[in-house]
C-alpha cells in the first residue's frame, strides 16, 4: 500500500501536490494509509505531525477560507475528504514568487482517495461540493490565534472562480481584507 505523489500543474515543484492513496479493498470496506512521512519524505515532502483537525461542513456551496498562519507560525497541511466532495483550493501568497496569488485547486472526495498537501505559505480554502462534507487535516505546526490570518474568497487579486454560487461563509471569511486593501 503505497502513496502516489504528484504536484499541480503550474504550482512548481515546491508547490502543492496531490497524495493519492491505494486502498485496499475486500469484502469488509477498505483500508487506507492516510500518511507516510518516509514515502513523503523520499519525494521531499516531509514533516512533523504536530495538530491533527477534523471539520464538519453543511450545506452544498459552503466555503472556508482562505486561511494561514503569519510568519513564524506557517505550517504545512495535508487535507483528505473522509465524507462528501469538495474542492480543494491553495493560493500561493509567498512575497516574492511568480506564482503569487495563483490558487490551484483539486477535488477531493470520500471516494476518490486523494489528499492535497499544502505547503507553507499558501492559504488554503475549500467549497463543499456536497450537503455534508468532512476533512481531516494534518498539520505541521500548532495554531496560534494571533497569527490566523485570511484571503476573502472573492479577492480579485486572486480571481478564483468557485464552481458553485457562494453560501454559507463565517463572518471572519466574508471580511478578510482585500489584497489592496492590506497594509503594506
């Protein structure tokens, strides 16, 4: 049972990737690895688990995001869908890179055994594409409150263009600043 690794187009070889699983499959269900630092590590993509998250979403259209932690606090994730579909979405928000504020995105589902890792600095967000969605999350480092920080999911410096009509976002992400709006 082994871990299948392969970036996303346009985001580079330090960008995100998708983590497709193998699962084994009998009468019983099926079994899966959800991680594997030394399969992750031989591809140059491991880390320390130090949080592990689950959500719980409702309602079809629903989006969170776009979050990340500021410096120093970054973190790598690595999101799996356990129940539902979403899709997946990593926005690069490294100063400095030519892919800065690109968003790249996969859809992630109970059925389709993938996961996507996210590394620092990216945000990452998704939208259910189904009435009940859930994740796991892995994450590298601890959150730290005063160093949550967000995108507004409809920030024209990123342009993403959600496949379902908005719905259902906190209030914290309907009020991220925009990109221009931001101090410099």
């Amino acid at each position: 049972m082994s871990l299948d690794i392969v970036q996303l187009a346009d985001g580079g070889a330090d960008g995100p990737a998708l983590v497709r699983r193998a699962p084994f499959r009998d009468g019983r269900g099926q079994f899966s690895r959800l991680f594997a630092r030394e399969e992750l590590a031989a591809e140059g993509l491991g880390f320390e688990i130090v949080h592990v998250n689950h959500s719980a979403t409702i309602g079809k259209g629903t989006i969170r995001g776009f979050h990340y932690q500021k410096p120093p606090h970054g973190e790598i994730k690595l999101v799996s869908c356990i129940r539902g579909a979403v899709l997946d979405v990593a926005v690069d928000i490294r100063p400095g890179s030519p892919r800065r504020f690109r968003a790249l995105s996969a859809e992630l589902s109970a059925g389709n055994a993938t996961a996507m890792l996210i590394p620092d600095g990216f945000a990452h967000g998704f939208q259910a594409l189904t009435e009940e969605v859930e994740l796991i999350y892995l994450h590298s480092a601890a959150y730290v409150a005063d160093a949550a920080d967000g995108y507004r999911f409809d920030d024209p410096a990123i342009g993403f263009d959600w496949p379902l009509q908005p719905a259902n976002l906190s209030e914290r992400d309907r009020n991220w600043p925009l990109t221009g709006e931001r101090a410099r």
